[in-house]
C-alpha cells in the first residue's frame, strides 16, 4: 500500500518583486495598478492563513522607504525564516529581486517565480531550476494565475522536502 504525501504546511512566505522602478515620481508611491499583483498575492496567502513578509507592504508602498541599511539585513533574515519565497522577477530585471532569488537559492528555499508571458528573463533566472527548487508559472494575469499558484507552491515544498 502506499502512503499518499502530505505536502508539508505552508506557514510563512516571503514574497519579493519590482520596488523602486514601480514608484511613481510625482508622489513617490507605487500607483494602484502597480501594486495590484502584490495585494492581490498577500490577500489570497493571507485567507490561507500564510503570513506574507512584503517590504512594498511594511514600506507603505513607497510612502516609508527604508535606507538600504535598514532594508537588507530584514529581507535576508526574512527570506532565510520564509517557508517558501515567491516573486515576481520584474521585466525590466528588478535589480533587488535578483539578489533576493540568490539568496533564496542560496539558503536552499522552496522558490516560485510568476513570469509574464512573452516577456524575457536573463538565463540565471531561466536555469535557476538547475540548482534549486523552482517552480515557474507563467501568466498574462496574477489574479487568474492564483489556482496555478497554489499548485506551483504545493509542489516546490514537496519537492524541497518541506
Ligand atoms: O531593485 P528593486 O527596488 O526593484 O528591489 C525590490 C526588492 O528589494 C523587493 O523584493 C524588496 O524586498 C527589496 N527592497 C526593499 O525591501 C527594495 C527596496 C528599494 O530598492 C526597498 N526595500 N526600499
């Protein structure tokens, strides 16, 4: 008989995308449609019952931006106590996020990465899946892309073995 696998619980994610190249320059804030991919995933995580560590978020959107001093150390502690680490890799690159998936990759964490469809993404994003757990969901729309989500979550922390 076999035993089913129980994907282990996801507890906490870290949910990294696209910051400072989304503010508007005028106020200094990301504009409402640039922030609908995030609100959008922190609410669906959220009514799972996921705790979401966001820096758009805890950084109001722009309207707190943190100095890079105080910035780096609470993403790279975040990311290394995340369950799992979803992002939006941005294109344009997010030079940010780029670093964040190094060290998401780096501490051995289960990974998912929204890419837009017909969009370009450098090879280090492309071949990640060569070197850690990665699951990629390829979207035109985040909203109707949150079914694939949960699945490409499930299946990277399988995967990683929990
Ligand atoms: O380079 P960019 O701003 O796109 O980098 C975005 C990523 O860096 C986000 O995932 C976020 O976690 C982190 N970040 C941050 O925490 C970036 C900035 C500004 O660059 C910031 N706080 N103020």
């Amino acid at each position: 008989m076999t035993t089913p696998v129980t994907p282990p619980p996801v507890r906490s994610v870290f949910l990294a995308g696209p910051f400072l190249g989304l503010l508007d320059p005028a106020t200094g804030e990301m504009p409402g449609d640039a922030r609908a991919p995030f609100d959008i995933l922190i609410k669906h995580f959220e009514a799972q019952g996921i705790s979401v560590h966001n820096a758009h978020r805890r950084e109001a959107w722009g309207a707190r931006l943190m100095r890079p001093e105080e910035c780096t150390r609470i993403d790279q502690d975040e990311i290394r106590r995340a369950d799992a680490f979803v992002a939006l890799p941005g294109a344009p690159a997010s030079p940010g996020t780029h670093i964040e998936m190094g060290w998401a990759s780096a501490f051995g964490k289960p990974i998912v990465l929204l890419l837009e469809r017909g969009r370009d993404y450098t090879f280090l994003v492309q071949g990640l899946h060569t070197v850690a757990t990665v699951e990629y969901v390829l979207h035109t729309d985040v909203a109707a892309a949150l079914p694939a989500v949960d699945r490409a979550l499930r299946r990277a922390v399988t995967r990683n073995g929990g």
